[in-house]
C-alpha cells in the first residue's frame, strides 16, 4: 500500500456563507494531494505527460462527515491501497481537521491514457517501479 500526507489552508474563498469548505473544493484538495503523492515518488504529472501518459478522471466518489472551516488547517491522506493491474487506478482520501477529527472521505478513479493515440494503456513502467516496493509482500 502506498500512502502520502500532505496539508492545505483553507482561504476564505473557498468557503460559503455558513463558514464552510464548499462541496465542489474537496475535488482540488484531492487533484493536488495526488499531485504531491506522485511528487513524493520522485515524479510529477508533467514529467508522466511528457513521456506520453495522460490520467484523466472517470470517477469521483465524497463523503461528508464534518466541515471544514476558513483557515483549517487539513491534513488530506492519498492512498493506493491495490497497485493497478488494468488501465484503471484508484486513489482513495481523507481529510482531517488539526484535531485529527475525519472530516471527508472519497475515490477518484483515472485511466492511463497513450499521449499519442489517445486510447487506454496500461500503468507505465516508470510508474511501475516506483510503486513495486510498495505492493511487495514479506519474503519468509
């Protein structure tokens, strides 16, 4: 399983008038927390891009189990729990409060995608590697 934390402030603007996270904003908590998980594997979403991998998003899943608030500090955990065997790969996350309090849940699922033809791939093998110590069962 590989797992990756990174945090976020909340800014005025992406609150409503009841002082809580709009809806719609956990969709870029998630985007950049996927961002800065594979930024944590030595890699980033343009270096995929410029050697040939798109991931576009088919799927997204929240759950709403307390707000956040203007100027939260959020914790938001990015997780693979299975390592991909198809053309789909599934992140799952949480968002936590500074108390540690859960406040959302969801999935986002995308697909590889070949930059030239534009048609489903399987996972690169530059991703591959990365992720391989990850998935690695314990050897007796």
């Amino acid at each position: 399983m590989f797992e990756a934390t990174n945090k976020i402030r909340v800014r005025y603007a992406e609150t409503d008038q009841m002082d809580v996270v709009y809806h719609g904003n956990y969709a870029a908590y998630f985007e950049a927390s996927r961002a800065e998980a594979i930024r944590d594997l030595g890699l980033t979403y343009k270096d995929m891009e410029a050697m040939g991998t798109y991931m576009p998003i088919i799927e997204l899943h929240c759950k709403y189990l307390r707000p956040a608030h203007y100027d939260d500090l959020l914790s938001i955990k990015t997780i693979l729990k299975e390592m991909p065997t198809d053309h789909r790969i599934q992140f799952h996350h949480e968002v936590y409060n500074e108390a540690g309090k859960l406040l959302t849940i969801g999935h986002v699922v995308l697909y590889f995608i070949d930059a030239a033809t534009k048609q489903k791939t399987t996972m690169p093998a530059f991703l591959l590697e990365k992720l391989a110590p990850f998935f690695e069962t314990a050897r007796d």
